[in-house]
C-alpha cells in the first residue's frame, strides 16, 4: 500500500533535502515500510506510508526522519514531556517556597529521570541542578 505525496505541504528543509539527496525526488508516493526498533523498549517498529505522510506533510518533519520510539512509548513520553512542564512552570511562579520541598522537588527528578531514559533529547543539566538541590536541602 502506498500513499501519495504532497510535496507543498512539507517543510523547505524537506524540499531542500531531497534536491540534495535525491531522496523522493522523481517519487510520489510513499511506499517504504520502514524497520527500527524502538530506542526505550526495544520492540520492533515499522514506520508505514501512511505514518510518513503525518510525519512529512503534518508534523513538518524532515524526509530522512524515523521514529525512535514505539507509539506506546512515544505516548508516555509526551505524558512525562507535559508533566515535566507542569513541574517547570509551577517552580516559576514559586521557587523559594519550593525550594525547601524535598517532595516536590524529588517528584520533579523522577519525572526528568524517567524521560532522560528514553534517550531522547535528554536533558542532564536540570537534572544534576535538581540533584544537587535535594542535596543541599536541610
Ligand atoms: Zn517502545
């Protein structure tokens, strides 16, 4: 099965890559079915035509792009992305009262911890900075 191309609809990176590299350039539809396991869980994946269009043509992404994580996975990442934020903006308003919470502050590691795990844009610095704040805390 394969699945017809809207080439206006991808981002000008896309567009430039492909001139580039060649990749979809005299192509119109997508008919790969692509193999990757998933980087958290190992589980093997198949990015399908159908999922490359969304990617492409939805999300903007570029041509050469595969998933690194199954959909299961993909899903508790943005679950854990937004309560990441959730976390991050609660600290804006009131870091000093926060500050001393070792609960809160411990929750919040958990959470960057948990994410960085899925090797995916994996974000150290707040971690160490929330480690050494539970350290210093009295
Ligand atoms: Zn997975």
């Amino acid at each position: 099965m394969s699945v017809l191309i809207d080439k206006s609809k991808w981002s000008n990176s896309s567009r430039r890559s492909s001139e580039y590299s060649g990749q979809f350039l005299n192509v119109e539809s997508y008919s790969e079915f692509i193999d990757y396991h998933c980087k958290k869980c190992s589980r093997h994946c198949v990015f399908t035509p159908e999922e490359q269009k969304v990617a492409f043509e939805v999300d903007k992404k570029i041509i050469h792009y595969v998933p690194s994580l199954c959909s299961e996975c993909s899903n508790n990442y943005e679950v854990l992305k937004a309560l990441i934020s959730k976390y991050q903006s609660t600290w804006n308003r009131d870091r000093e009262f926060l500050a001393s919470n070792r609960k809160f502050v411990s929750d919040w590691l958990l959470a960057v911890k948990e994410k960085n795990s899925y090797g995916k844009r994996v974000d150290l610095s707040r971690e160490r900075m929330l480690t050494k704040l539970l350290r210093d805390m009295p």
